[in-house]
C-alpha cells in the first residue's frame, strides 16, 4: 500500500518538527532520500523544496550525497572553482582570445603555436560544443552551469555565463529540482523547507560559543537566531528541522562543535553535540521531536 497525505503522522504536512539522526551522514542521506521520495509520491513538487544547510562545508557533503543517490538538485551556494575548472576557463579563454588570456595560458606550458591553432580552429564553434573544446564539460563544478547554454553563446558570453553561476548559481526555467541553499541567503519562497544540521555549533554558527570576545559571540548568536527563527516563522506547507546527536571527534574538533561528553562506540571517539538553541522560541517551546528512524518507517525507507 502506497503512503499518502493522509497516512503521514499529524505535523509532517503542517507545523514544524525535529528529526533527529545519529550522525551526520546518517542525518544528509536520510533527509536526501526523504525529500526526494516525498516528491517522487507528489506530496509535494521538487522546485517548491529547499534543503537548507548551516554552512559552505555542509552544503559541499549534501552535493555529494545528492550526486551519488542519483537526486538532481540546483545549489544556491557558490561554487569553488577547482585546478581544473580554473584550467579549463583558461582554455575557453584562450580560445576566444580574451585580454590576457593568451599570456595565462602560456604559463600552463603551451607554446605559442599551440594557442594560436587552439584559437583557428575553435574560434568559430558556439555553446555546448564550445565546452568540449575547452574540456569545461569534463569539470563537475560546471554542471549545473552548463544548464543554462542556449547553443549559440560565442566564448565571451559562455565565460560570462559560467562566471555569473558559479557566484550566483540559479535554475532554468522549466527545470525541476531540489533546491540546496544556505539557510541565510534563500531565494525564493519554498514550500517544503528541510533545515539539517540543527545542532549547536553549526546553527548558531562556531563564533557564537567563543569565549575570546563575548560582544562579537553575542552579535553572531543574535544575528543567526533571528534568521534561523525568521525563516521557519514563514508561512509555508511544509518544515522540517533536522540534527545529529554524535560525530566523530575529529570532524567535532575540526567544525568548532561544542560539546561537554565524549563516548566511545566500536573503537571510535564520539563527540555527543546538542541539539540548536534556537529550537526553543521566545517562550521556550520546543518542535515536536522524532527519531529519524521512525520517521524513514512512516516512509517505508528504512
């Protein structure tokens, strides 16, 4: 028997609730194979859903989680550029001998001869095969920026067009995906809202528990308390609140997460992190909490 609206426990078509999940990789593939099953039963529509994350780290494991469970998504996040993105960029420039690209290129080597013939014989070729020439097609940080190629962008505009998604990466029209954005800079409105990593030392941010200047601790708590309680105060179908209750102790350390125990678990160090501060409103109520387990049983995922 297939779930419906109808089937779902009280609150997950309404008000906010917690999901809580073992560790983060627990926490990223769960909410991943959620939302997108959610979407693939029509409870709700893939370009109204946002999975927000706390920070450009999460953003990155949630891509890569997303990628290898095969889930399109557009990401509002910036985009690093690689040494081979930055190569291929190069290339393309090369090629429509943008100012100061033949010099850029000479530095990787290239003679030129060898620029000059790149420049003849691509010069003239447009859009997607214009990608191949310069290996930009073969960069993953490219993908979703290559959405947008009409087909008959000269170089000039294709590198343009790379550069402007790469710092503002949007989705074209007619695209149906999952959105992953920060949870401070989301376009748009959605009406299902995924927030993950709800945990205290990623929302509120690390700066918020440091000790070393407590007028700028206070600032930070304050300023990521009145987006985070903002953005799941909106009116909206769907919100979902999500966090991790262990993480290994170096990852811990590394993030900056806050935490007062430890435990070992089959020759591990755990760190046992908190669940966010801000869960809790002005009058101290809290989200209904669930396992993250059950939840995946409500979905028959687990």
């Amino acid at each position: 028997m297939s779930v419906t609206s109808h089937d779902i426990t009280p609150g997950y078509a309404s008000e906010v609730r917690y999901v809580k999940w073992n560790s983060p990789v627990e926490e990223l593939t769960s909410i991943a194979r959620f939302a997108d099953d959610m979407c693939a039963r029509g409870l709700c529509e893939r370009n109204e859903t946002c999975i927000a994350v706390p920070n450009l780290n999460w953003a990155r494991q949630l891509r890569r989680t997303l990628d290898k469970l095969k889930i399109g998504c557009n990401a509002q996040i910036p985009v690093r550029v690689s040494k081979q993105g930055k190569i291929a960029l190069m290339t393309l420039e090369a090629i429509c001998d943008m100012p100061g690209a033949r010099e850029r290129y000479l530095q990787l080597g290239a003679t030129e001869e060898q620029v000059r013939n790149l420049s003849e014989r691509y010069r003239a070729t447009r859009g997607l095969t214009l990608a191949h020439a310069s290996k930009i097609d073969a960069v993953p940080e490219f993908k979703d920026a290559l959405r947008h190629v009409v087909g008959d962008e000269d170089g000039q505009r294709l590198a343009q067009l790379l550069r402007d998604q790469l710092a503002h990466p949007t989705i074209p029209q007619g695209m149906d995906l999952i959105t992953v954005a920060h949870y401070k800079h989301i376009e748009g409105h959605f009406e299902n809202l995924f927030i993950v990593g709800c945990v205290n030392g990623l929302i509120p941010g690390p700066a918020a528990f440091s000790h070393e200047d407590e007028e700028e601790s206070t600032r930070v708590r304050e300023e990521d308390r009145l987006a985070f309680r903002s953005l799941i105060g909106a009116e909206r179908t769907r919100t979902i609140l999500s966090g991790f209750t262990k993480v290994d102790i170096q990852t811990a350390d590394a993030a900056h997460l806050p935490y007062k125990r430890t435990k070992m678990e089959d020759g591990e160090k755990l760190a046992m992190v908190t669940p966010s501060d801000f869960l809790a409103d002005e009058k101290g109520q809290r989200p209904t909490t669930d396992g993250g387990q059950a939840l995946l049983k409500i979905f028959r995922l687990n």
